[in-house]
C-alpha cells in the first residue's frame, strides 16, 4: 500500500545567529538564504521548497527574532516572525547546543499550542562532551511538549535526514503546491540584491553591516545576460569610503564575489555594478524599506 502525499508549510524560528539559514539551504540543497557569522542577517521572511517522492515541504526561514534594538526595521522582523508561527502546519524551533537564554525565552512564548513544535539542536559538532546533550534535551522537553527533538549540525548533510522525516509526519495530506523543481517563490532580482547584502556582513566589520542596505536600482535579462544594478545605502557618510576602501579596492571585491555567486545561483553571464549612497535614516524610513523588499 503507497503511503498518502503530504504538503505543508514549515516555519523555521529562532533567535539570531542559530543557524537558520545554513539549515534551509541545506533542506533544499541550494543556496537561497543569505548566511554570516553575525547574527541577525536575515531580514526577510524567505521561502525555501523541498520536494520528495510522498511530501512537499514549503519552509519559510524567519529572521531572528530579538529584543534589543527597537527600529522600524526590526519591530517589522519581529512582526514577520508572530505572523509566521500563525501561519503554518509545523514549526522548526532552532536553538544552540547547550544555549539557552532570555531571547530563546521570549520565543518560546510566541509558539502556539495549536502547532506541532519540532525542536531542531544545532551545533551538536561544537560540543566537546557529548554527553552533555541528553541532560540538555531533557530539560529544554520540561519547557514544552515537542513532537520531537533533534540534535544537529546544520553543516552536514546526513544530521538533516531525522529532521525532515518528523517534518514529514506532522504535514496534512495533500497535493504538491509547487512544481517539483522550485526551490523558492523569491524573484531573482530579491536574491541578486540579497547576495551582495551578504557580502557586507562577511567583508566588513562588526557594526557597518547592520548600518547598509542594499536596494535594486534595475535588473534586466537580455538573452543569457543578466544586468543588474544595485546601490548600498549606508546610515552616514564616513561610512561610505569604508565599504569602497582603498582605490576602491573593498567595493570591487564585495562586487566581485556576489557577481560570481549570482552566476552560479543563475546559470548565466550577470553584469553587476554596484556603487555606495548615502541615506540616512534608512532603517525608520518606510519607504525606502518598501524599496528594499521589506513588506510592512
């Protein structure tokens, strides 16, 4: 007897710097979620798909959800993460092997009871002593009832099989949504602009990152030629020399490097320029964050 299909979206929560991203890009075995080592990249609700032969899943990677900094950029991240929780069959709750804190907290209150709760351990690898996770487990499952809990490195591949089985189980039965070879809903002009935003989180220092933005300024495909055009905007104008450095020689490497990845992401030639503006107030102004892609 052939097992029933499954279909269902999948929340993936959690506070900054989890993992997230590194988790949906492998669930979907393509790059389309941006990732660093700092925290809270991620802006956007972004939306992965998986396609198997009994189930489709349909994740959605949240930023990260925080308690910090209160501007109208990040109370609509907040915002995205409430409303994502509402609105799915599962939830992926990702915490840190070992860590939880006051952030984690103020997450776990916002899951509905109403939702199966899978709680996905990440960084398992960077725990030295690994039996120190099972007195983990079992006090992170006195919190809450999960349907399951998995321990994991979203690194490696063969850690994200457990996962997705239990994903499987909690989804309705139910046809695909999507075609079998979509791996998201984002528009290439989202992920083009996306991309060179990661590479002001992993080519400059702590802070600048969180001070720019990058917005589309126009994207045109002529044949297999992709021509895109996108402007930095940072916060204030000593900021600006910063990202170009010397002779220019940071804003060629940052242009450099997300060209060559939208290459790969497309399959095909991209021209990219990319040039620094300033802007200041971006992250209170709404409509430059409409132009940016945040729905608000």
């Amino acid at each position: 007897m052939s097992q029933p299909h499954r279909a269902g979206s999948v929340a993936i929560v959690g506070r900054p710097n989890v993992g997230k991203s590194t988790l949906l890009n492998l669930l979907v075995g393509q790059k389309i979620s941006i990732t660093s080592r700092k925290p809270q990249t991620t802006r956007n609700r972004i939306t992965g798909i998986l396609t198997r032969a009994n189930a489709q899943l349909v994740f959605v990677d949240t930023p990260g959800f925080q308690t910090e900094h209160r501007s109208v950029l990040n109370r609509h991240m907040n915002r995205s993460v409430s409303q994502s929780v509402k609105d799915v069959e599962v939830i992926v709750w990702v915490i840190e092997a070992l860590k939880f804190d006051a952030r984690d907290a103020a997450l776990l209150k916002l899951l509905s009871d109403d939702i199966p709760v899978v709680l996905a351990i990440n960084k398992i690898d960077r725990v030295k002593d690994k039996r120190e996770l099972l007195p983990f487990m079992a006090q992170m499952s006195g919190r809450r009832a999960f349907a399951a809990i998995i321990p994991l490195s979203a690194e490696r591949d063969k850690d994200v099989e457990p996962l997705v089985r239990e994903m499987e189980k909690l989804l309705p039965e139910g046809p695909r949504m999507y075609e079998e070879d979509e791996v998201t809903t984002l528009p290439e002009r989202f992920l083009a602009a996306e991309l060179v935003r990661e590479k002001l989180f992993r080519l400059l220092g702590d802070e600048l990152p969180y001070s720019t933005a990058v917005e589309m300024e126009r994207f045109e495909t002529v044949g297999e030629l992709r021509r895109i055009y996108v402007a930095i905007l940072v916060d204030k104008a000593n900021q600006k020399p910063i990202i170009i450095g010397a002779k220019g020689e940071k804003l060629k490497e940052i242009s450099t490097r997300a060209r060559k990845e939208m290459e790969q992401l497309f399959g095909g030639k991209v021209y990219l320029e990319v040039w620094v503006r300033v802007r200041s107030g971006w992250a209170d102004d709404e409509a430059v964050l409409k132009r940016i892609g945040i729905d608000l």
